[in-house]
C-alpha cells in the first residue's frame, strides 16, 4: 500500500472484486470476522440485537459519509492516501504487537 502510494509509475489493474477467488476469499474473511465476533459476544453473555443494531446503522452511515468524501476528495488526494493509510495500519498493528507483549 505504501511502495504503490510513492510509486507514480505503477499503474493499477484493479481486479473485479466481485468473481473468481477474490469473492471466494472476501467472503472467507468476512464470515471468519464474524465467526469471532459472534463467539466473543456469546462468550460475554451480550445481548445480539443492541449491538447488532449499532453496529448496522453506524456502518451504513460512515460508508455512505466515506462514498460521499471520496468522491470529493479522491482526486485531489490521490496516492498520498494510499501512503498515509499505509501507515496509519502499520501504527495500529505495532500497537497491537507492543499490547500483547508487554
């Protein structure tokens, strides 16, 4: 995510997420994340509909807030999205490393 980001050379073939082994594999992934929450909220003895609820409209909403800035500012930011994301995720795993080890 960062080399393509300070790479202005590459160019991207963007495969079609929506066939083929890509789908296969987005949906492994998404029905594993859901697997793990679902078992950790039955683990806590939380009730599903609350959570289930929020965690619906606050996903509905930040994606429709993130279409709609995206299309706005995606062109302007370009790459260096890319770079800053980059980082931002290599931050959070670092945290997440220094927390279970420390």
């Amino acid at each position: 995510m960062i080399r393509a980001g300070l790479n202005p050379a590459e160019v991207e073939e963007a495969g079609d997420p929506t066939a083929g082994v890509i789908l296969v594999l987005l949906s492994i992934a998404t029905s594993m994340d859901a697997l793990a929450v679902g078992l950790s909220m039955a683990m806590l003895r939380v009730p599903v509909w609350y959570p289930s609820a929020v965690i619906g409209i606050v996903t509905g909403a930040m994606c429709m807030f993130a279409i709609l800035i995206g299309a706005r500012v995606g062109p302007w930011v370009g790459k260096r999205a890319q770079v800053v994301g980059g980082i931002i995720l290599l931050a959070i795993a670092a945290r997440i490393l220094v927390s279970h080890i420390g």
